[in-house]
C-alpha cells in the first residue's frame, strides 16, 4: 500500500483507499449527458472506476478520518479502510472523531459493519448541522425525511444511508452537529459543544 501524507499545520494528513467503485457515468448529476461524457472521455454506458478515498488526521497524538468509505455496500472492492488504517498501524477503535463531508453511501456506509455494529466504536461523529437535517430529520407524522425518489431520483435506497448515519449514532452515543437526532428507534441525546 503506497501511503501519502502531508503536514498541514500541526495536522498530519493522509490519503487511505476504501477502495475502487465500478459504476458508469448514470452516477453523474445535475450535468448534461454530453458534457459528462465529453469530460470522462467515455460513452454512458462504458464503465467507469472511481477511487473511494478517506483521510487520516493525526493532531496532538489522536486519530480522526475525514468521512469512512463505503463499507461493503456497494460492492467486493470497497470496505477496506479498515483494513489500510490497521496497515498504518492504527487500529479502528483508536479513532477519536469522524468528520462526515456528507451522508452520501461512498462517504458514510462504512460507519458500520454488516451487523449494524459501529466500526469506529469510540469516534464522535462530526457533520455539518443542515446536511444531518437534511438526511436524518424526519417528519413526525408521516416519518419521512427531505430525501426522496422526486430529491434524489438516482439514489437508490436513502433509507440505507438513514439507517447507517442512525445505527452509528446509536452505538456512539455521540453526535456533534445539531441539538437532537431524530433517528426513529434512538433518539439518543447529543452533547452540546
């Protein structure tokens, strides 16, 4: 494994691989077909590879991951972030904070294993208070969130990244980035600060 860090500051960063998602440009949003094939330099149908990548943060001698893979979830050749940080010699249950840049399956599906269990036992997850709105706030009545087919028409199951983003938070027990999570079963509270 080919390692590449960089000091920014006091923090040490660097690149980990989860690993490569086989799609083809249907993945691509909000652009014109043509355009996105004019770019990627490929037809709609050919297959793409796309690197999965996550970040380890060292500072003041404690681990942090800017966003965790995939996981398994969307295919045999994701789901090793795990696997590469031990490599480093840093093991799972040693990361103190995870930084999600968003709740996206390539960026947060790999908060948990296939049993709902939390990968990152003693991190406390981080993630911007309107994204965690968006995905995780649901409607009392009728318990939908904001994400939908008519929202997000190629995402094929938000309930999936709902259930991820929920099952890590009641694991934890700690959220960083709004007063409350509304997760269906947990509820858990969240510290403020």
């Amino acid at each position: 494994m080919t390692v590449q860090s960089r000091k920014i500051g006091d923090i040490e960063v660097t690149a980990l691989n989860d690993g490569v998602l086989a799609t083809s440009l249907d993945v691509v949003l909000g652009m014109d077909r043509a355009e996105s094939e004019r770019l990627a330099g490929k037809k709609a149908g050919d297959g793409v590879h796309i690197a999965v990548n996550a970040f380890l943060l060292k500072l003041q001698g404690k681990w942090a991951l800017v966003d965790t893979g995939s996981g398994n979830t969307m295919g045999r050749t994701l789901g090793k972030l795990p696997e590469n940080l031990r490599a480093l010699g840093v093991a799972p249950e040693e990361i103190a904070a995870v930084f999600l840049t968003h709740i996206h399956p390539d960026h947060s599906n790999g908060l948990v294993d296939d049993a709902g269990r939390a990968i990152y036992p003693n991190a406390q997850l981080i993630l911007h208070e309107a994204e965690a709105r968006f995905w995780l706030d649901r409607d009392e009545a009728s318990g939908r969130t904001s994400v939908s087919a008519a929202t997000s028409p190629r995402l094929r199951s938000p309930s999936r990244l709902i259930a991820t983003a929920c099952a890590a938070c009641a694991k934890a027990r700690r959220w960083r980035a709004c007063r409350r999570c509304r997760c269906p079963a947990t509820r858990p509270a969240i510290p403020d600060g």
